[in-house]
C-alpha cells in the first residue's frame, strides 16, 4: 500500500474519531430538537437480576451489541469518569415541594448532594425543572451543585398565584415537557451524555394517548429518562419511554424519594458509554433496532444472571414524516 493512501486512511480515521458528530434541527412547531447522526452512542447499564446492584468493572469483549440484527464493532467504550463526553443531567421534578415537610426536604437535599459530591465529574451539568404546577426551569444548565441545590426549595417553586392562592395543577403532557428538557440542554451544550430523572408523578397519559412522533423525536434525541415513582400504572407511557431510551423505572412504596435518587444518580454516572459506526450513512429517516447484551462467565461455568438497560434504536437523521429546518 502506497505512503499517501496510508496518510489518507489515517486522516479519514481521525475525522470519524475526533468529529463523530453532525447534527441538523427537527423541528417540533416552533421549536427544534437537534439530532446526532453519524456516530451511534449507546448508554447502558447493566444491573444484577437478582439483588438489582449495578454491575461495574466489565470490559469490552463483553459486550455484543447488534444494528438491526447484524452485530457492529465498538469504536468506542468507557464507564463512568472514563467516559469522553461529560454527563448533562436534568432532575425534573413534578412534586408539590411546598407541601414536603422539613425532613423529606432535608433528606432529598442531602441524597442528592450526597449523588451529586460522589458521582459526578467536574465537568459535568446539572439542571432543575419543576413540573409542578407547571414546566419551569429552577436552575438552568450549569457546573454549579450548590445552586443545585438551593433550587430544591418552596420558595423558589412557588405553587401560589399572585393572590396568594394555591394554583391547581393542570393535566400535563409528558412527552412535550421532556422534549422542552431536551431542547434546554441542546440550546446549552452539544455534545454531552444526555440524562433525565423524573422525580414524583402519579400518572401520566396513555401510550394510547400519546402522539407517536412525540416519542419517536424522544428516541431520535439519544436522550435517557430515568423515572421513581410511587405510580404502579403498567400502561403509562412515561414507563414505556424508559424502557426504550434504555432508563430505569423505581417504584418507591411511600413519599421518600431520597434513597431512590441517590441510587439512580449514582447508576446514571456509572454507565457504561459505547459506539459505533453505521455502515449505511444515508439519512433514511429510518428506526434502526439496536440490541445489547452481556455475557460474564461465572464460577460455576455458566453464566451470572444479569440486566441489561439500553435504547431500543436510534434513527439516522430525522424520523419519517418529520418537518425538517
């Protein structure tokens, strides 16, 4: 093989690996959500299916994962604090925090910087959204955990209108307020692992009820949406978009949030963040099935029971039907 075709292949191999990413805007009325296209990422946690425990410590080999059907080489792998792109996470909380007494407030607070001190890395992000009794963000897009914190309070999501009242909290659309979570992180920052928590919430509409290109723009984000809840609805579509971008669902049997958070935060930094490239560049608009697995050998020579927890696809460029910018 000639030198200059050596020197190309070296050039073009540095492009795909320091530029992975080129995005566009899919528009959602007004507003855009930004779509990553020629690098596939995949954020996957893996948990023991017995005890629930975070599995850490796996390698490479493995892993297997498949692109509609056909298995893919990783051009990437890491967990956790090895991860090449920092974390943005966005706690959204749909609690009335006024009607919290002073110790739930004291332990989510302390959960929560406990996750925040021990998990997260310096350039990492974090964001507060309320969704009581209506979206709004309480902390915007930042590297700062103390205003984290500070936003978790009565005061600043107030529940009162101008007459002092207590405001009713109207019927919410779930998959609209995480898009406009999306889009707060996307106007920010490019480039970064994208988490969303939900915190509280009774239920939410049906899948049934849910516009599909809704979900499907959700999809295309490579957004993960973790939930804890103390709903048991089974058709929920919040449960339902977990389980596609690849996030965790925790039931909680009372009011206490705070051990739940910590631990979903904590699985949430603690990822394992892997990639490919697709053979097929061509935008089709097309969902593109993606499948994850994980085989550890254990003592007995079998195979240690395990959970694996990744988007179920992704699309290259918008999906069918989308407006396009």
């Amino acid at each position: 093989m000639s030198h200059y075709r050596i020197l190309c292949l070296l050039i073009w191999y540095f492009v795909l690996t320091a530029y992975p990413f080129t995005s566009y805007g899919q528009e959602t009325s007004d507003e855009t959500i930004t779509i990553d296209s020629r690098v596939v990422s995949i954020e996957v946690l893996v948990v023991n299916k017995h005890t629930g425990k975070r599995v850490d410590g796996l390698r490479l080999e493995n892993f297997q994962v498949t692109d509609d059907g056909r298995p893919r080489t990783l051009t990437f792998f890491s967990q956790g604090a090895e991860a090449k792109q920092a974390l943005a996470l966005v706690l959204i909380t749909d609690l009335n925090l006024q009607s919290m007494n002073d110790l739930q407030m004291l332990r989510l607070r302390a959960a929560l910087r406990r996750a925040m001190w021990e998990s997260l890395q310096i350039d990492d992000q974090v964001a507060v959204v309320s969704l009581f009794p209506h979206f709004q963000v309480l902390r915007a897009l930042g590297q700062s955990r103390q205003s984290v914190l500070e936003s978790l309070t009565p005061t600043v999501a107030s529940t009162e209108d101008e007459a002092g009242q207590t405001k009713e909290r109207g019927s919410v659309d779930i998959t609209s307020e995480l898009l406009a979570a999306v889009r707060h992180v996307q106007e920010r920052r490019q480039h970064f692992r994208l988490e969303l928590v939900v915190v509280g919430g009774k239920s939410y509409e049906t899948l049934q009820q849910t516009a599909k290109s809704s979900i499907e723009q959700l999809l295309a984000s490579g957004a993960v949406i973790n939930r804890i809840t103390q709903s048991k609805a089974q058709d929920d579509v919040l449960n339902y978009i977990c389980e596609q971008t690849g996030g965790e669902v925790v039931h909680i049997p009372g009011t206490d949030y705070s051990d739940a958070l910590e631990r979903v935060i904590k699985n949430v930094a603690q990822r394992y963040s892997m990639g490919f490239v697709p053979d097929n560049l061509v935008m089709d608009g097309r969902f593109h099935k993606l499948g994850v697995t994980v085989r550890i050998p254990n003592m007995a020579g079998g195979h240690r029971p395990l959970e694996v927890r990744a988007r179920s696809g992704y699309y290259l460029g918008a999906p069918a039907g989308a407006i396009k910018r």
